[in-house]
C-alpha cells in the first residue's frame, strides 16, 4: 500500500510539473508578455487558495468515516485518542490500546493510522493536481480559443499550444481525480476502525471503573489511569 502511494504521488508531481511545462512554453510561443504575466500571476493566485484550502481540509479528512455520539468518553482525533477531554500523549495512548476488553489494539491502531496518513496523501495530493490541471486547462481553452478567432492574422500557433496547453491540462486533471478516488475509501475504512476502536473501549462493561485522573505518579505529578 506504501509502495503504490509513493508510486501515484510520484507520478503526481511529474504530471504537474508536466503541465506546468506546457503552460509556460504555450505563454512563451505566443510572444506575449502580458498574457505570460497574467498566467504567472493566474498560477501564484491558484497556489495559494490551493494551500488554504489543503489546510482548511485537513480536520474534514481526519473525521471521515467517523460515527460518534455525544455520550461517547473515548473518541478518535485523527491518529490519536481522545479520553474525555484529553488528547493522549504517545505512552498513554500505548497504555490505553493496550488492554481494551482483555485485547492489546496497538498494532491494529498502528496499521490503521498508517492507512489513513496513505489516504489522507493521496486525497490531498490529487485534489490539489485535479485543481492545477484544471486550471491549466481553463488557460489552455482560452487561449487556443482567442487564438483560433486571430488565427486569420497569422496566429495560428497560439490557437495549437492553446488547445495543446487544454488536452495536458485535462490528462492532468483525471490523474488527480484518479488518485483522490483511490484515497478516499483508504481514508474512511481506516478512520472507521479506529473510532470502532475507540467505540469498543466506550461499550466495554470493564471501563466503568476507569478513568484518566491529573494526580501523583511514580514520577511525580501527571496523568495516569486508575482501575
């Protein structure tokens, strides 16, 4: 699994930066600066938005496949356990997965996580190249459509890199949608085991004597689980 989301998002970049190739030899052919300027600016403007909305999606993508109620105790925060209001560290989460109904989650959770980070990869990775795409695409049909009217006047080589500019956009696009589409089941079946988990630990008639107090340890003051 690892393996195939190293391989798309490879091939991911290469297709952008593909399309980012034909973009700027399409602008440079036209032997126009100020649509060159404009395109360069077009794309600086599209990056951007495409960042904010990569982190505007990220907790969107952390709760797919996640069906909690209001009485729920435990609850998954993206790879993590939230026990009440309490966001585990790494040693307390360990020692939370470690006997839940007599069974030791750890290596499950483990699996899990790492299913969900490939998905979440490949969501973000191909939204973000099917919206690139796209947009190049847009530039491409503009511009082979502005070319193909002053064609007349000899210009016609802008309307063939337009088009040209149109066709890789599109190719890049699917790619995208292609990888996201791959993502997306990845994500939720992997977000559902881990709040499955965490619904287990919640309906387990063992857990009504525990829970996570602020008080002394071994080590001194800190959270720590009482049975």
């Amino acid at each position: 699994m690892k393996k195939i989301a190293t391989l798309i998002t490879a091939l991911l970049i290469a297709a952008t930066a593909f399309a980012q190739e034909q973009t700027q030899t399409q602008t440079q052919t036209s032997g126009s600066d100020s649509l060159k300027s404009s395109v360069n600016k077009a794309i600086e403007a599209g990056k951007t938005a495409a960042a904010t909305a990569i982190s505007a999606g990220v907790d969107v993508l952390d709760n797919l496949g996640t069906e909690e109620t209001a009485t729920q105790v435990a609850k998954r925060k993206g790879a993590k356990v939230k026990l009440d209001s309490t966001i585990l560290s790494a040693d307390q989460q360990k020692l939370f997965l470690s006997n839940i109904s007599g069974q030791d989650y750890n290596d499950l959770w483990a699996s899990y996580a790492k299913n969900a980070h490939t998905g979440k990869i490949l969501v973000i990775s191909g939204a973000t190249v099917a919206g690139i795409g796209a947009f190049v695409a847009c530039i491409g049909l503009v511009t082979g459509t502005v070319g193909a009217i002053v064609s007349p006047l000899d210009d016609a080589e802008m309307a063939k890199n337009g088009f040209g500019t149109f066709g890789s956009g599109m190719c890049v696009a699917g790619v995208g949608v292609i990888a996201a589409g791959v993502g997306i089941p990845i994500l939720v079946s992997a977000n559902r085991k881990m709040s499955a988990i965490c619904t287990e630990y919640n309906s387990a008639s063992e857990r009504i004597d525990k829970e996570l107090i602020l008080g002394p340890t071994s080590n001194g003051i800190g959270l720590a689980f009482r049975f």
